[in-house]
C-alpha cells in the first residue's frame, strides 16, 4: 500500500506541476488544452462525448466518424498517439472501450494519458470496475465526474477523492428530493 500511495502522490505531482504552466522541460507555456474527449466501443458507437471547442453537428459528427475510424482501425501493436491535422488525438483501450483524447499539437501526449487513466480509475471507483453498460445506463454521472475532473478543456481536479466526494454529495441531493416527495 505504501508503494501504490507514493505512485499515486507522484501521479498527482506530476499532473499538478503540468497543470500549474510549465511542462516537463521547465519552460512555461498555456496549460494543456484538450479539443475533445470520446469514449468509442469496439463497434464504434460514441458512448460519450464532451466538447470543449465550438462545433457545428455535422462537423462533431465528421470529426467523430474520422476519429472512431483512425483509432478501430489502428493495430493494437502500434502507438497510442495519432496526428490528425494539427492536433494529437490520444487513446487508450480499457477492456471493451477506447478512451480518447484531442489536444494540441504541443502537448504532452503521456500527461493526457495519465488524465485518461486518472479519469478511468475515478470512475472505477464510483462505478466498482466499471463497464460499458454503466456507461450507457448512467451517462450523466459519467458526465458529471468528467465536469469535475476538466472544466472547459483543462485540468480542475487531480484529488480522487474530493472528485469522488463531491459525486457523492451530488447523489444525496438528487435522492434528498425523491424521499421528501415519498413521504408527503
């Protein structure tokens, strides 16, 4: 456990010092921006998509047929980062879903997927080894972490915990309502 906890300090250490202006090679720069992020399954259906860019619908659309379609069709031998016109496009697979990731040309393709895995493991938590189904069945808490993980683009929170506590305190103020309303 002493191990694992000092893994995970390093994690967050990493990811705050990125988050704070100044990538792993000291120089200040804008914080790491992320375009979009994509949950695909294997047959290509988006599972989830968050928006970080302004996009028209037929232009979220082409871009999510594009991405879903580099990443199934890329062998699970080769790298995890695509180039795709001037941005990155970054993906991990867990189990039967691709996480994806859009960021800018500069970025630091191993951060993003140590905020993809972060955002996994989040949601492991709160789902208890989550799946596919609770992805569809529960898409709005799969939502609301990603809110309190990233706020318009950028890195908010890197404390599973607070993440954690913070979903929590939202589900008891949705279930607060609903037993007011069984006992009238």
């Amino acid at each position: 456990p002493e191990c694992r906890q000092r893994r995970d300090n390093t994690r967050i250490e990493l990811l705050n010092f990125r988050f704070f202006g100044e990538d792993c090679f000291g120089s200040e720069d804008p914080l790491e921006m992320f375009h979009f992020v994509c949950l695909i399954s294997r047959q290509g259906k988006v599972r989830l998509a968050k928006w970080y860019e302004p996009y028209t619908n037929k232009e979220k659309a082409k871009i999510s047929r594009e991405v879903t379609n580099m990443v199934l069709n890329r062998s699970p031998k080769l790298c995890n980062f695509l180039e795709w016109k001037n941005l990155k496009v970054v993906s991990r697979r867990y189990a039967s879903l691709y996480f994806v990731a859009c960021v800018d040309e500069k970025d630091n393709e191993l951060i993003t997927l140590e905020i993809i895995h972060h955002f996994v493991e989040i949601l492991d938590r709160y789902f208890g080894n989550v799946c596919e189904l609770d992805l569809i069945f529960n898409f709005h808490k799969a939502y609301y972490i990603l809110d309190e993980l990233m706020i318009a683009g950028e890195l908010q929170e890197t404390s599973k915990k607070l993440i954690l506590r913070t979903v929590a305190q939202q589900d008891q103020l949705q279930e607060s309502p609903q037993e007011s309303r069984g006992e009238l």
